[in-house]
C-alpha cells in the first residue's frame, strides 16, 4: 500500500508541477529544462552500476549486507557520477551551448537520484512507509518552492532549485534513517563492496543505461537538429499521454502478481497473463477517444494556449504509452521464466535501434517524427523482439487475449 501511494503521490504531484512550471516558462524554457533532466537522467544508471536491483536481492534476506553494500559504494557512485558529469560539462561548453548553468543544476539534482539506492533497501525490507514519507516532505517543499518562483522571476536557473530539493530531502531523510558506518573499508574507493558493485552490476548498469538511453534520446535530438522549443512542446504532449499509466500498471502488477504465484504452467496461470493484456486493452480506449477527439482542448486546459502546436502529438505518445505497458507485461514473464541475460540483449538492442530511428525520423518529420519514433521503439519492444524468446510464446499470450476461446484452451 505504502508503494502504490508513493507512486501515486510522485505522479500526480510530478504532473502538476510540470504543468505549472511549463505555463510560466513556455516551451522554450521547459524544453531547456527536460533536455538537461535528460542528459542528467542518461548518466544515472552508469553510475548506479545497477545498484538498485543488487540492493533489493540482498536485503530482503540480509538487511545488514544491503546497507553495507549501499554505504561502502556509495564513494564508488559519487565519483563516477562526477566524472561523466564533467565530461558532459565540458561537452557542452565546448559546442557553445547557452544554457550551463540550468546544466549543472539538473546534473547536481540527477547527482542525488543516482546515489539514492535507499528507496531499494526499504522497499525490500517492507518499510516503504520510509519512502512514500520522504517523498512527500520532499514533494511539498519543491511544489512550495516552484510556486514562489513563478511569483517573482522568470529567471531559468533558479526553476532548477525545486528539482534538487525534489531529490536533496528525500535522499537526506533516508540516508538518516538509515544511517553510516565510520569503517576504514567505506573511506575507500575501491574495496570489496565496491568490487561487488562492478562485477555484479555492470550488466544491469548497461541495461538501464539503453533503456533511459531511448527514453530520452528523442529529447536530445529534438534539440540538436530543431530547437528547445520542440523539446518543450513534446515533453508536455508526452506527460499527458502517460499520465493515466498508473491505472492499468496496478491492475497490470496485481495480476501478474497472482500470476506468478502459480510456479507450474497450468491452463489457470496462463488465463491470468491473458487477462493482465487484456486489461490493457480494456482500459486504454475510453481515454484514448478522449484524446482523439479533444486534443487541443485538452492541451489548451492543462499547459495552455503556448503548447496546441503539440496536440498533434497526444494520439500517438498515448498509443505508445499503451505499448510501453504492453512490453511490461512481455517483460515481468521473461523475467519469470529467468530471461534476465535475454531482456538484457533485447535492451541493449532497443537502445542502439531507437539512435538512428531518432535521428531519420526527426530529421525528415519533425516534431511528429519524434512522437512516431517512441511509437515505433515501443512497438518493436513490446512485439517483435520477444517473439524470439523460446520459454514462452509472448506472440501466442498477447493474441489469445482477444480471443474467448484462448481463456478455454487447454
């Protein structure tokens, strides 16, 4: 429970600062925002060395060794974060990029994202009562902040500030909570918890890293090739396209949950997948006629009249988001079936293909390439790259869905 409300609070509350904050600045100014957030976000996972998922594993049963594991490499991800920080720095001031300053404030706010591996550790050892309260206090603080901002200044910089308090306080609260050790080992770089960190995670870290990698790359070709304008526009058509996300990834992990929980592979645990799709389907039209007959409206009452351009977008982002919760439901039974070396092929693929589908794409359509670029990454992931996978036949669940006769088959 304490999860889902965690989740349910940064949504919402992360959607209705996006729309405040964007209806102040413009899409100019919050497209210079997400492009940053983005290169911010594409160095998290490299410097987290799948820190996460290690987290989780080992203090569900150790609790001891997870906080070992986060403290004693918790240097490790420091310096890893700060080196590919520089060189993205660099990089950019070398290219004439104008806005540094808005740079190096959502790099210091990624900073804080990337060492939190605490959300991991409570969540595993059932006291994510710790996380949702964190993120509230940090949530309320930041939404405070932004509100006092958009009262006096327009200046891009200080709207930076609330994302760094939205990652600071969470981050500081847990750390408290969990506390430190004072070791001699932890005052090293490299020591045996470190070690630990690279040769187990490394794989996860690039995983991760091709997944945000085609989650932003869009974000930053738009910026290359058109302007931060562009970024903005299609950010906030993004937003409302995955805002209704959390409806059917619930029902989505409940499901699956029950699913799962039945090891042989009987006609009743099968019928559960084909519903978990299902539910998808079921779901995702009485918003998706919404967005098909209202799209300048529905921009015109969230983000205003500076982001209509981006209405032609919402249809598209909506249907990919449909896909993206398609392909994590295709992804929760490869990971039940132990295809962990195989999602992380698939991934790292994704992540290579959605480069130059990204850069065709956007050079020759604009701003609706972009949106028909996620659409078609989506796509690939959620379809056509699973059917490969031998343990279960994800083309024959996802078919039988549709279909009365496949709920009866034996």
């Amino acid at each position: 429970m304490w999860m889902i409300q965690e989740k349910l609070l940064m949504m919402v509350s992360g959607f209705a600062i996006s729309i405040f904050t964007a209806r102040h600045l413009g899409p100019d100014g919050m497209g210079v925002i997400q492009y940053c957030l983005s290169v911010g976000m594409i160095l998290v996972p490299l410097a987290q060395f799948g820190g996460n998922n290690l987290v989780f594993d080992r203090s569900g049963a150790k609790p001891e060794s997870g906080k070992r594991l986060i403290n004693q490499s918790d240097q490790l991800r420091s310096l890893v974060f700060i080196s590919l920080s520089t060189l993205a720095i660099i990089a950019h001031v070398v290219t004439g990029f104008e806005h540094n300053s808005v740079l190096i404030m959502m790099l210091i706010s990624c900073y804080f994202t990337a060492k939190d591996l605490y959300i991991s550790y409570f969540n595993s050892t059932l006291n994510s009562k710790v996380n949702a309260k964190a993120a509230a206090i940090g949530t309320i603080i930041s939404q405070a902040l932004r509100m006092a901002l958009t009262l006096i200044t327009h200046y891009l910089p200080l709207f930076c500030l609330p994302y760094i308090v939205n990652t600071f306080i969470p981050y500081w609260i847990k750390r408290k909570k969990l506390g430190t050790y004072d070791s001699s080992e932890r005052k090293r770089v490299i020591n045996r918890y470190s070690l630990y960190l690279i040769s187990n995670g490394t794989p996860l870290a690039i995983s991760s890293f091709f997944i945000v990698l085609y989650e932003k790359i869009n974000s930053i070709v738009l910026a290359q090739y058109l302007s931060m304008e562009m970024v903005g526009l299609f950010n906030a058509a993004y937003l409302l396209a995955s805002v209704w996300l959390f409806f059917p990834l619930s029902i989505v992990t409940s499901v699956l949950a029950d699913a799962f929980k039945i090891r042989n592979k009987s006609v009743r645990k099968i019928n559960k997948i084909r519903i978990a799709y299902l539910s998808i389907w079921i779901t995702c039209i009485p918003l998706g006629l919404i967005f098909y007959f209202f799209p300048e409206e529905i921009l015109f009452y969230t983000f205003g009249k500076d982001f209509i351009a981006a209405s032609g977008l919402l249809l598209v982002l909506y249907f990919s988001t449909v896909l993206s919760v398609v392909g994590t439901v295709s992804n929760r039974i490869i990971v039940n079936n132990g295809g962990y070396r195989y999602l992380m092929y698939k991934n790292i693929l994704i992540g290579l293909l959605s480069i130059p589908i990204a850069f065709v794409l956007i050079k020759n359509y604009q701003l609706t390439g972009a949106a028909y670029s996620i659409l078609t990454i989506q796509f690939l992931s959620s379809t056509l790259l699973n059917f490969w996978y031998k343990k279960e036949s994800i083309l024959s669940l996802q078919i039988s869905s549709f279909s009365a006769r496949g709920y009866a088959s034996k």
